[in-house]
C-alpha cells in the first residue's frame, strides 16, 4: 500500500470513527479527531490560521479526489471547485460556500432539481453536434442561452478578475454581467458586445447616465437585499482574516467595510416599485430585475416597466425562504405572461439543470460559482473550459430529448415525480 492509499484508509477509518458512538466513550472530541487529520491541514499553516478551532470546514473530511492539474482535466463544472479548493484561503473558500440563515436556500436551489425529470426520447436522428443552442435576446443572438452571473468580489479569486471573464465572455460570445463599480475594469476590455451592468441599493442617476454614455445596452438592478439578511457566517468568518490574505482584495480597511454585515444591515430598505418606473424613464437602457421569486412581483415588474426578470435566490447568500430559484421559476414565468423574458440562476451546476429551466420557460440561464471556482484555477481559460462543458453537457441532453433548437424544448420535455401520462 502506498502512501496515498494509506493517507485515504485513515480518512475513511477517521470518517467512521467520528459517527460512531465509540467516540465520545473513548473520551475523544472531534478537536482531537481534527488534530489526527493533522497533515491535511498544514497548507492552511501558512497564514496562521489554526484550522482546527477557528475553520467551519476543517470538520468536515478532507477531499480524496484527485485535483485537477489543467482544464483538459475537467470532465464537470464540479471538478473547478475541487482545484479552487485547494488554491483558495480558508476564508475565502468559506465565504464562496455559504448561504444564510441555516443554509435553507442553499440546499434547496439544489434540491429543487430533484422535482422535474427530462423525458428522453430514442431514435431521432439527431446528433449533438447539429443540435442549435443560440438564443436572441432584444435583437443579440448569443451562442448560448447561458450568461454568467454578476459578481462583486472577483479580485478575490483573481487580480484580472472582471477582466478574464469578460474576455472569456466575448471568445465564447456568452452574456456576461458584471457588478457595481466595475465599470472602469470591462470597459477596458475591448469587446464587440457590451456587458450588462449590475448594482444594488439605490440607483444614483450620475452613474446610470455614465454607464449610459459607455454604451452598455442593459443595467440588472439586483432588488432582493433591501431587508436585509442574518448573516451570522460573516461574523464566524472574520476571526480568520488576516491583513496578509484580505487587504489585496478589500483595501487597508479590510473585508468588514463592504455592505455585506451581520444584522439587519441592506443595500437600502425604502425601495418601492415607484423607484422601478422612476428608473425606467430616467434611461434609455433595458431596465432588468434579479432577484424577484413570486408571480405576484412579476406581474408588478411588468406593470412598471421592466424589461426583463432574473428569477435569482442571490445564491443563497440572502434569504431564509427555503425555496429554490428552479421551484420559484414556473410562478414567475407565468406572473411575466410572455411579456417580458425571463432569467433564472441559483444552483445551476450542468447542461440537464440548464435544460430543465429552458423547459420551465427561462430565456437564459446564469452561472456563478462554478465560473468563479474556474477563474480562481484557471484564470480566463478556466471560465472559457466552464462554458465549453456546460454547452456540450446541454447539447448532450438536447440531443437525447430529441429537441434540436431551443425552442423545441417545452413543458412537455419534463416529467414530475407525480407524472401521469395521457394520451
């Protein structure tokens, strides 16, 4: 046996250890379980930070599987989180993994997928390969009906970060949207379609008017963090920071000095449809909404003036509804009435998740984390090798549902656990 193998034999004896009653008899603790997986930890011993007591996901058994070394390794968006994983601080990989409240959201943007199920059909005729995946949105075609999610913290992950994934959007000709304050950083990047810009809280007319002049076609004002949030995990994660691992991506003032506190801290609770309509007539640009979960709001979206609706739970970072963006999807497909489009993100994690929210009537479909845990392995061609794989994993199940186009996928592509087929 070799040193691997030896290595995973303990993890698996020490896994079994810590769910067994045996523990706690013996007098062991789980501080002392954490000690004798002392050698998967020493990376952490870099910054300082003891791991054991001050790392949430120190319990948890360290991964056995093979990190990836290049993109051609990746089979699965999931194969960046891994090489993330190991490339990341502690406080940085929690702060990408958690949700809020008790992770409610969080497990159930995932869980929501469970519901539908794709019905495949046999002896089309159709290869991946002649299966059509664009999508036109206001009068853009895009290779894909995918766009990646706006995300504030990149630098975080990557000093080029807004960067390389515009760069990785405009080679992949996929809808990229970019967070506030970003401005500066895309419109370096010299690109044939402009980006969509993201922001939060109230929206200040100087800057709509400058990314107007900038020639962006759309701003996403992201309206589901003006009650704010309990973000207990915030308070848990900064006993971990360190100056040496935060003040390159937060400034001297360190992570404590963005919007994002614990308690009832928000972007700016006061907003009210009437800011939607105001936003509207002020600019020329789409107006869209991200983060709206019930037909009731898509209906008011409609009535004031939107342009379009992202179907987001925020990743999960915001509310304790327990209810996934993929569940809340089908309500606010119908509240929108053929209207204006519809978005969704929130837990996409491959090709047949992006399927079944095509089939639930979504226009496209965002990403964030998996093209985040890209970047931070690979830079911009980790974020072009994310958007390669999910593109053949939909073709894939394109192909095998027998729909060639996007718009052949329908409701009828889908199946529920309660399904009753009728003729």
């Amino acid at each position: 046996m070799d040193s691997n193998d030896r290595l995973s034999a303990r993890r698996e004896f020490l896994t079994f250890l810590a769910a067994s009653p045996l523990l706690a008899f013996a007098g062991l603790t789980p501080r002392l379980l954490a000690a004798a997986l002392e050698p998967a930890q020493e990376a952490n011993r870099g910054q300082g930070i003891d791991v054991r007591t001050e790392n949430p996901l120190a319990v948890l058994p360290p991964h056995d599987e093979a990190v990836i070394k290049s993109v051609k390794d990746a089979l699965t968006v999931m194969d960046f989180e891994l090489a993330a994983r190991a490339k990341m601080s502690p406080a940085h990989f929690y702060d990408w993994t958690i949700g809020t409240f008790f992770d409610e959201t969080l497990k159930a943007n995932r869980a929501g997928f469970e519901q539908y199920q794709i019905r495949l059909r046999r002896l089309t005729g159709i290869p991946p390969a002649a299966v059509d995946t664009s999508q036109t949105l206001f009068g853009v075609k895009w290779d894909y009906p995918l766009f990646l999610c706006p995300i504030g913290p990149l630098r975080a992950l990557d000093p080029e970060g807004y960067r390389n994934v515009a760069r990785a959007g405009k080679t992949r000709n996929t809808l990229t949207m970019v967070g506030s304050g970003l401005l500066e950083d895309v419109n370096a990047v010299k690109r044939g379609e402009p980006i969509w810009y993201q922001f939060s809280g109230p929206w200040k007319p100087e800057r709509i008017k400058e990314v107007e002049r900038a020639g962006w076609p759309a701003v996403v004002w992201t309206v589901d963090y003006t009650q704010g949030s309990n973000l207990e995990h915030y308070r848990t994660r900064q006993r971990y920071y360190t100056p040496e691992a935060c003040n390159g991506c937060h400034g001297d003032a360190g992570p404590s000095a963005g919007p994002r506190m614990a308690g009832e801290a928000s972007y700016g609770p006061g907003q009210t449809w009437n800011d939607v309509k105001r936003l509207k007539d002020f600019t020329t640009m789409k107006v869209i909404l991200k983060g709206i979960v019930t037909r009731d709001d898509a209906e008011l979206a409609v009535q004031n003036g939107a342009d379009g609706i992202i179907c987001s739970t925020h990743a999960a970072h915001v509310d304790a509804a327990g209810r996934g963006s993929i569940e809340s999807l089908p309500e606010v497909v119908a509240g929108a009435a053929g209207k204006i489009p519809v978005f969704v993100d929130s837990g996409f994690r491959g090709g047949a998740d992006i399927f079944k929210a095509l089939a639930l009537g979504a226009k496209m479909v965002g990403v964030g984390r998996p093209y985040a845990w890209a970047l931070v392995s690979f830079g911009q061609e980790g974020v072009e090798t994310m958007i390669d794989l999910l593109h053949t994993e939909l073709r894939i199940i394109m192909a095998q549902a027998g729909t060639p186009s996007i718009a052949k996928i329908t409701k009828a592509s889908l199946a529920t656990r309660d399904y009753a087929w009728e003729r």
